[in-house]
C-alpha cells in the first residue's frame, strides 16, 4: 500500500503549469514538523516536494499560497532523469489526491500579508540539516530480514 497524509504549511507558492497535455499541474513544497526535537531543543522539519493535477490544481493555485497550512492525502512517486551534467537525477515526490485547505482565505491573506517576524515558531519551524542524533534509536528492539525467509 502506498498511502501518505502530511499536515503542514507551504514554503512558496504553487506554480501552476499547463504542460503539452494541456491539463493543469501544480506543485510546492510542505515544511512538516518532525514529532521530536533535536540534540539542541530545535524543532526539525522535512520539505515535501507534492505534485497536484487537474481542477485541483487550479485551485491550489487560486486559493492557497505561502505559509497557507494544508493537509495533503496521495501516494509517494519517485521517478529518475538525466540532468545537464549527465548524471542521474532521482526525485522523490507526493502525488496529491487531495489538497485540504486548514485556514480560512483571511487567515492565510492575512499571515501572507504578515511581516515575516510576527509568526512565531511554531508557524514557520527552523531549517536544521544537521541531525546528531538517531531518532530511532530508542524505538524498540532490532529486527533482521533476509532473503532466506521469503517464500520464494
């Protein structure tokens, strides 16, 4: 099964394009707050590259922007290309089945319209790439998997 629910706000924009196929598709970004702290009492997020499609898109575009919360249901999709330097490219994305929309328009127009000091830190986490600590070291006991145990 491939199924993900993210809950966080925008860190751009949508763009929306109208590819060759001429149906619409947007895409943006979801900082989403990790349920722990690190070594430093930081809060530590991840940034989660979502694709939307169709009306859906459109309306993303129109009704959401920077800093907007959402709630994004979809499924995970990697995909790999040659960039300009002749290396394989690998990306790593959510595919939105549905865009849930948490704030009202005035909320979101009015924390767009906010100068950025007045959101406190629970608004907009800290960007923190260093990560010291496991944070699965204390989830419980190991477990192997092999190839010998398959079936087949």
């Amino acid at each position: 099964m491939n199924k993900v629910v993210l809950i966080g706000r925008l860190t751009r924009d949508p763009d929306l394009r109208y590819p060759s196929s001429n149906i619409p598709v947007a895409n943006f970004t979801v900082a989403v707050n990790r349920p722990f702290e690190n070594q430093n009492g930081e809060r530590v997020a991840d940034f989660i590259n979502v694709i939307v499609w169709r009306k859906q898109a459109e309306n993303v575009k129109k009704y959401i922007g920077k800093g907007s919360l959402v709630a994004v249901e979809g499924r995970i999709q990697t995909r790999n290309y040659d960039g300009a330097d002749g290396k394989k490219v690998y990306v790593t994305e959510v595919v939105a089945d549905s865009v849930q929309f948490l704030e009202s328009r005035s909320q979101s127009q009015n924390r767009a319209s906010s100068a950025p000091q007045e959101f406190s830190e629970q608004d907009i986490p800290p960007v923190t790439t260093d990560v010291e600590e496991d944070p699965f070291a204390n989830f419980g006991s190991e477990i192997e998997i092999s190839d010998d145990d398959l079936p087949f």
